[in-house]
C-alpha cells in the first residue's frame, strides 16, 4: 500500500473518522508479539537495519506484555 492509499474504513471495521486524520491502529498482543519476533531476527543479523529493529525490539518489548 503507498503512503498515499488508505483502506476503506467499512474494508477495516474502523470507526468513521475526519478525512484529515490519519487512524492509528493498534495491535493485538500476538500482533505485538509476532513484530516483536520478526524485529528481535532483523537486530540479530549483522546489517544496516540491525540497530533500527535493535532499538524498535526494546521499545516494543517495555509496552507489551510478556507472552504467556
């Protein structure tokens, strides 16, 4: 999807919004939990988003709560 293309909100299930605002939607825990996966494997190998998702993983990490 480019910056520019929005989804539909009946095609979200969203609540109607201003035309204006973008809407942030929010993750479910495994939601939160597969992104924190996905970034904790990017930080691990070595290359130019390592630190990024190194840094994003810690913050994702002090929001959520631990898997159980």
């Amino acid at each position: 999807m480019d910056e520019d293309e929005y989804l539909d909100r009946d095609e979200t299930g969203g609540a109607p919004m201003d035309g204006t605002a973008q809407r942030l939607a929010l993750l479910t825990s495994e939601e939160a939990h597969d992104l924190l996966r996905l970034l904790l494997t990017v930080a691990q190998e070595e290359g130019p988003m390592s630190p990024e998702a190194n840094r994003l993983a810690k913050e994702i990490a002090a929001r959520i709560p631990s898997e159980n």
